[in-house]
C-alpha cells in the first residue's frame, strides 16, 4: 500500500518468494534488498529511474531483478542514493542504475541509466570490488586489495581528490592519504565520506559545517531569524571542510579502535 508506517512493519515473505533476505538498503525514496542467493528486490518511488527494471514507474511492493540484469551473475552487496542504486556482483563487478546527472552511476556521462549498467570489474579497477557505498549524489567502492575509489558530485570535497570538482568515472584516492593502510570499509553521507583502515582507523572527508537559518520568537508576537553554524558529521571539532581523508583523532573517540 501508500501509508506511512509509525512502527515496525514486517514485509510479508510472499513479496520475497520466501528467500532469506540477508541486506538491505534505503535511498531517498527507495529501497533494495539482497537474498542469500544472489537475488535483488527494488522498490519505492516511480522517480529517477532507480528500481533498475526497466520501467520508469513506481512499486508498492518488492520486484525482483531479471536473473540476467547482472550479466547473470549473482549480487553479493547493494547501496542505495538519493537516486541512484548499486550492487557489487559475485564476480567482482560494480553496477549501477538510476539517477545519473551529478555522474553518480561512474558510467562517464550524466545520463539517467532504466536497467543496470556495469561501472567495471577488475580491469577497471585493478581488483574485484569488495564493496561500495552511496552518498545523495556520489558514490564509493573498495577493491579486494584495500584501494577506495571515488566519483559522483565533488562539492565540499566529498570524493576526497584535494578539490571540489566532479568526476564521472571512478577516480582512485591516494593511499597515502591513509598511510598506505588498505580500506576496509566505507560509508557516505549527503556531503560527507569516511573510510576505515585496516588498522582501525577512522577517516572523513567533505563538508565540516553549514549555516542554517534558525527561527526563534523574540516576544508573543514577533518572529526572528538567525544563522546558525552547525556541524556536518565529519567528527575532527573544528567544523572546517576537509579536501582530502583526514583521520579523526583517537582522543576523541577515546582511543577505541573503530571496525572489528
């Protein structure tokens, strides 16, 4: 149906052809799942062209990819953007599908993508991809030998290439920049990145802080704004943007080593 849930809601097996359902994803107006054996359900809003089937209209229920939508192979990761949608396939290959203006989908142009696209594999990359991570408008992905790759929207430095230009191809970040040390695992937000090293360490990038206009009343009657500074998520205190992976300092996460 059409209405919004106010608490948990189970999405009945049926929809999933009663497959062990093993992760999911969400998006800004859609969502994806992955089954145990490889198989990808979209759903959500008819905008951006993002469930990946085809058809530029919305679901109300899970819909499963063509078992050939991934040149045949199985999925064994998906993420999700505002609009835009990627999975990592068995084989070590990228793809992506949806939304493509801000060159989100890697695919080395803005065109808006019905069906999966494949970004590239191990040639392209120099190694299978491991896993991959959507911010709203950019994306990131991690190759079995630790290297991070970066492309989509690159204001704010979120892609983490020491300037605020976009990319529409995946674009490598410079391990130096992590002390040499393999990714291990990677995350986005709207303006932001963060990576973890093979040592723990927790990395971001992007947009420190932003001005927003905060209403408050100065008496019964009358109405005042003000612009407020608050902070991006980026973690480091100081509220300033960061060009390129810069570590988050281990006082102020008590010293605790992040990942397992």
């Amino acid at each position: 149906d059409h209405k919004d849930k106010l608490r948990l809601t189970l999405v009945a097996d049926k929809q999933f052809r009663k497959a062990h359902i093993v992760m999911v994803a969400a998006g800004g107006c859609h969502s994806v799942a992955l089954g145990a054996e490889g198989q990808v359900w979209t759903w959500g809003f008819k905008g951006h062209w993002k469930k990946g089937n085809g058809k530029n209209h919305g679901a109300a229920v899970p819909m499963l990819l063509a078992g050939k939508a991934l040149g045949g192979a199985s999925a064994v990761l998906v993420a999700a953007g505002d609009g835009h949608t990627v999975a990592v396939s068995r084989d070590g290959a990228l793809w992506a599908w949806g939304r493509g203006e801000e060159g989100q989908l890697g695919l080395g142009n803005l065109t808006n993508r019905l069906v999966p696209m494949r970004v590239g594999g191990e040639q392209e990359f120099g190694g299978q991809v491991l896993m991959a991570a959507c911010g709203d408008w950019h994306t990131l992905a991690v190759t079995k030998a630790g290297t991070l790759w970066l492309w989509g929207r690159g204001g704010d430095g979120m892609l983490g290439l020491n300037d605020t230009n976009d990319r529409l191809v995946p674009t490598q970040v410079e391990a130096q920049h992590f002390g040499n040390a393999k990714i291990v695992s990677v995350a986005a937000g709207a303006t932001q990145s963060a990576a973890v090293t093979e040592h723990g360490r927790l990395y971001t990038w992007g947009e420190g802080s932003r001005v927003e206009e905060e209403t408050f009343s100065s008496s019964e009657e009358d109405e005042e704004a003000e612009e407020v500074e608050v902070p991006s998520g980026l973690g480091h205190g100081d509220g300033e943007t960061k060009l390129v992976p810069t570590p988050v300092a281990p006082a102020l996460l008590q010293g605790a080593r992040v990942g397992r």
